[in-house]
C-alpha cells in the first residue's frame, strides 16, 4: 500500500502571501498525484493532477503543484492567498488500483 | 444534475443499531466509492464498486456491508454500529474505471454512534 505524508497538519498565512502545501508519497513506482480541497461542511474537490508530461501542474483557483520524482514531492503552491482559500486540502495518490489519502492540511488565511 | 449527494446527512445511533447510508449520483458513472474521514487519519476506504450489481473491500471494510443494486446508487450498512464507527462518511464516483480519472465527492454523512 501507498502512503502519503502532509509535512504540515496547520498552515496559517496572511492574506495576499504566498503558500506552499508539503506532500510526499512512498512509492518509487509510477503514481498518479492529486490535491483536493475540503471546504467547510462540504465534500472534496479536485483541485488539480498529475499524470504524465509536464512536472509543474495548474489548477483551479491560481493553484498549482509541481511533481518531482526524485524526491517523491508534490507540493501545492500559491503565489497570493485569499481568505476564501481557508479549507482543508488533501494530498492523495494512486497506484492505479486505489486511492490514498494523506491526513490533510488545514490552510487559515489570515486577514 | 445534483452530483453525488448522500442520505441522510446527520445521524446519531446507539451501540447495536443498524443503519443504511444512501448513495445517489446522476452522472452515469461506473465506479463508486465510499470512505471515512476521521481526525488526523484523512480518508480511508471502505468499499467501492466498479459497476451494478459488484462490491469489492477497500482499505477498512470490516463491519460494513455494501449493496449497488442500481447503476446510480450506493448503500453502506451498518449491522451493528460500533462507538468506533463514529465518523463522516463521504461517498464519491468516478466516470471509468481509470485511476486518473477525477472522482466527484458528496457532501459526507456524520454518524455519531454513542
């Protein structure tokens, strides 16, 4: 089974500065990586995924993530937060059979 | 087009009682999914189903059983619920049966079990 690390349970940041969300993953196989978003009260939302090409991924919503093999990293990053990024995200992985979650990270934006 | 949502969305249930958690989507797809998300453990997964009328055990399937009699639902039962059983349960589906494929969440379920 995979496992996926989130470096970081609690991230406070002032509005308008930038972020970065910490994940690893176990695997040294090929994966596919996603970050979701939890907003309160609610279900999960795909923010964005790597599965092939490019290392440096976009989403939704001006994030964006970049995979590194090496390091078996997928970072999520912001340049400039808003008060409506406050959510919890999720790293998760697959091995093309199921998903893994990590623990999640609960991001705070700070007015 | 709703998505996926769950019934019910609250439930509180004494030790030994049993319940089912429904399920539904509207997009047509294939595989479906149901986890638990408890603090500091992120989301595990319980069941899923890779088309009408298959289940199969995900990562913590003891103590529930699944059913997916119809394409567009998903039930979770709970014979005989357990204070370990106290979580949010959070259903999600996906369009094929491709680990990259995005899987749409419903808004979850808290089950309380005292």
């Amino acid at each position: 089974a995979q496992s996926v690390t989130q470096l970081d349970s609690q991230v406070p940041v002032f509005e308008e500065a930038p972020v970065e969300l910490r994940c690893n993953y176990s695997s040294s196989v090929s994966v596919y990586l996603f970050w979701y978003v939890q907003y309160p009260n609610q279900g999960l939302q795909l923010l964005l995924k790597y599965l092939s090409g490019s290392t440096l991924v976009k989403g939704i919503n001006g994030f964006e993530a970049e995979f590194n093999k090496s390091q078996t990293s997928f970072h999520l990053r912001k340049p400039s937060v808003h008060i409506s990024d406050t959510a919890e995200y999720f790293c998760a992985v697959s091995d093309g059979n199921q998903f893994y979650f990590g623990t999640g990270t609960s991001l705070t934006v700070i007015p | 087009n709703a998505g996926v949502t769950q019934t019910p969305k609250f439930r509180v249930l004494k030790t030994g009682q049993s319940m089912t958690l429904l399920c539904a989507q509207d997009m047509n797809h294939e595989y479906m999914y149901w986890y638990r998300q408890d603090p500091g453990m992120g989301l595990r997964l319980i069941h899923y189903s890779v088309g009408e009328g298959t289940t199969a055990k995900g990562e913590v399937p003891d103590g529930y059983n699944v059913s997916r009699l119809k394409k567009q639902n998903f039930l979770l039962g709970l014979e005989s619920a357990a204070p370990s059983q106290t979580s949010v349960y959070f259903c999600a589906s996906s369009r094929i049966a491709d680990p990259t494929d995005t899987q749409y969440f419903g808004p979850g379920t808290r089950l309380t079990v005292l």
